[in-house]
C-alpha cells in the first residue's frame, strides 16, 4: 500500500506542470505569434490656414489654405499570407493617403486598402510581399473569464514595436465603450495596450488570434494604459473581413425596430420573470419587422434558438446576418411565448436610419417621449419642438414626477394619468432638472 502511494504520488508530481512549463506557453506565443503582427503608417495630408502667416511681398494670400502631412501608427496583423491580406482598425488608416506596412523582418511595404467598415472600425489592407507568416484564426465564443491571453502591438511608436504583454480576461460583451452608433461586443482584458496597439493582435495561450485590439479606457488625464483594454472579438470579425475582401463593404441585416434593455419595472408590467431580452420600443412602418408581425411592446427572448440577453447583443447578432435571410425570433406577447420568422432587409445608412426613426416618432399629447427612472418618475427622452410641452419650459432629460397633483412613478402611472386628458384642457407637470424642483402648467392645444 505504502509502494503504491508513494508511485501515485511521484506520478502526480510529474505530471502537474511546473513554472517552466507555463513560461514556455507564453515564449511559444509570443515567438510564433510576432511574425504576424505588423507596425503601419499612415500618412494624411490636411489643409490649414494660419492666422499669424504675413508675406511683406504681399506675394501670397495669408487665407489661402496651406497643406501640412500628418503621421499615425498603428498595428495590424497578416490573416492570409498567400494573398498579403492584413486586418487592422479603421481608424488607424481612416483618411490616410499613405499607408506603409512594416514587417517583423524590417521591410518596409506600401499597402493599398480592400475595404474598410466604421461601425466595427475594421479594415482589410494589402500588400504584395513573399514570405509572409499569418496568425491563426481563434474562436473567441470559447473564451473564458480569467483566461490569460497575450496582447502583440506597437505602443507609442517604431521603436517600441512588437512588444509583448499579457493579462487575462476581465469580461465579455462589452458595449457603449466608444460609441453607441458602432457595433461593439468588446472583449475587455487587462493586457497592456497603448496608443500604437491598435490593430495590433490579441493571442491565447494556443497561439490562436481571438481578438483585435481596439480601445483603452484611462484615467480621464493621460491617454496611457489605465489596466483595462478592449479587442474585437474575431468572430465578430470573421463577417467582416469575408464582405471587405469580396466586395469592399460590409451588407448587413436589418430589422427596423428600435429597442430598449428591460428593467424591473417594465419586466413586472409586461408579466416577465426576468430582465433578459430586448425590448421593442417602436416598429418602422413597412420595415422587415413591421412586415413580419413584430410589435410595440414585444419582447425578443431569442434569435434563430440563440438566447437573447439584452439589446445590445439582438443589434449586434442581427448585423451578422446577411440581407435576404429569415430570421427566427422567440418573442414574449402579452405574457404568451411566440415565434416570429422576418426576413431581413439591407441595413441602410446612419443617416437614413436615423430619418426613418424620426419620421415614425409617435409623440404623446404633449409632444414628449419618455422612459422609466428607476422608480422615481419618468425621463423625457425626446420632445417635439412643436408640441405645448417644449413651449412651456419643458426639456429633454427632465424627470415627471407628478401629473396635476397625481404621483408619477412609473411609465404606466404617466401613461394612465394623460390619458385623462385632451386638446383645450390645463396640466400642470411637476419636473426635476439638475436636482431642482420646477413646476409648469399650460393648455393643451
């Protein structure tokens, strides 16, 4: 009994790794994962017009614009070497009239742009080169939360390129980080990245690229590393660089809802036991969803059997798929689960989003569009610049929280409490703006 411990043991001791063989993961990593990674320049040409300039010869005209060239680096990281094809952010080469690519062996090559697409800041970039080493491509849906991974880039500049630091991962999904208008599912991680990492690659400890790094969060005083960093998830950049390379834009799917998270209140009014899903605040009239049977008030707990946790991931899971295709989504109605299949249109334009929103914007009596406030009233969230309301003093961000002397604590309160009232009679709101209480009384007309 004792020998046979004793043998367990010695196993066991062997077989559990030791210090050297963690170090090798990130030597390995970091070996093979830096050939991959490129330094670029960019170069942009502004035009400029000095108020101090005075010419005694009176030979120029101090207000005609001058020109003066601009640098910016970045990183990027070679995806297919046969075809010299290279992923980076779209805001490392945006506008550039130059872009020069430097490789890990110090050559320097001129790169020419395949497409680029500012609602993922992604761009494809090509350049014509012989031995060339690519990265190979991940599955970032199997990351996990504390997780090491490894981050390849070129902080600060030239002189500090391919430099390797590593960190773990902090969380998943994260959105609103640079802008609402972009599509953001961030994996967020603790590596050290810096201005001049952008673009650059983010490795596990198999090696496998799974992420683009894209954006630091700082302390609000420097634009150094504050310890949390964001990368595209490469699958989210797997659809992108597939439509930048065929075609040099990305087409994606579109639904025609505007949508709102869940909170506890609206939850408990529409009958949910949780807050997870998305919930659709306005249909665009005509649009796929509108076509396909979505309504106001609908809640979509899933899209083609994938589980829906908020409307930040329906956005960015509906951008995925392609014009044309049918989607399937489990939608929660008056308390009864149903399914839905749309099929999705092209998503337009910022802009002409936008106008389509705003064109189909359904204004209450008082020309005011608003949400829950945690309880404590109602925030307006959009105001008709026609309507009694913004006459009379009342803006966007103010909190109702009383209707002619009634309570107003919720959405439902707000809505009950106006439906009281119509064309020619008198309303007094009570509002909170900055932390002060404001009281407005007018007609309705």
């Amino acid at each position: 009994m004792k020998k046979l411990f004793v043998l367990f043991f010695m196993g066991f001791l062997f077989s559990y790794p030791n210090k050297n063989d963690f170090n090798e993961l990130f030597i390995k990593v970091s070996q093979e994962g830096s050939p991959a990674v490129v330094s670029i320049l960019s170069e942009k040409t502004e035009q400029y017009i000095n108020p101090f300039f005075f010419d005694p010869f009176g030979n120029s005209d101090p207000f005609e614009p001058q020109e003066r060239k601009s640098q910016g680096i970045g990183s990027g990281v070679i995806i297919d070497k046969k075809k010299g094809h290279i992923l980076t952010n779209n805001h490392v080469i945006d506008d550039a009239n130059e872009i020069k690519v430097i490789l890990f062996d110090k050559r320097e090559l001129e790169a020419e742009i395949l497409g680029t697409d500012p609602l993922s800041d992604l761009a494809v970039l090509k350049v014509d080169a012989d031995d060339l080493e690519q990265a190979t491509m991940g599955d970032s849906d199997n990351l996990e939360i504390g997780e090491w991974v490894i981050a390849i880039g070129s902080p600060f500049g030239l002189h500090l390129n391919h430099t390797v630091t590593c960190g773990i991962v902090s969380a998943k999904g994260r959105s609103d980080v640079i802008s609402r208008a972009n599509f953001e599912n961030f994996i967020q991680h603790d590596a050290a990245i810096n201005p001049g990492n952008s673009g650059g690659a983010l490795f596990d400890l198999n090696g496998d690229l799974i992420g683009i790094n894209t954006a630091i969060a700082t302390d609000g005083f420097s634009k150094s590393n504050a310890g949390v960093g964001f990368a595209i998830p490469i699958n989210q950049a797997k659809r992108v660089i597939e439509d930048l390379i065929n075609g040099g834009q990305v087409l994606r799917g579109y639904l025609g809802v505007m949508i709102q998270d869940l909170d506890e209140n609206k939850a408990k009014v529409l009958g949910l036991e949780d807050k997870k899903g998305a919930f659709i605040s306005m249909v665009v009239e005509d649009g796929p969803a509108d076509k396909g049977g979505l309504k106001e008030k609908d809640v979509i707990i899933s899209l083609n059997s994938k589980p829906i946790e908020n409307s930040n991931q329906l956005r960015n899971d509906v951008s995925t798929l392609r014009p044309g295709e049918t989607a399937v989504f489990s939608i929660v109605r008056n308390e009864l689960l149903q399914s839905i299949s749309v099929v999705l249109g092209q998503r337009p334009d910022e802009n002409s989003i936008g106008d389509s929103y705003k064109q189909k914007t359904k204004y209450d009596l008082l020309g005011l569009i608003i949400e829950d406030n945690d309880n404590e009233g109602v925030k307006i969230i959009d105001i008709s610049f026609d309507g009694e309301a913004y006459s009379n003093n009342i803006r966007k961000n103010d909190i109702i929280n009383e209707v002619n002397r009634i309570e107003i604590k919720n959405s439902e309160d707000y809505y009950n409490e106006i439906e009281k009232y119509s064309k020619g009679d008198v309303i007094m709101l009570r509002i909170v703006r900055n932390g002060n209480n404001l009281y407005e009384a007018f007609e309705i007309k």
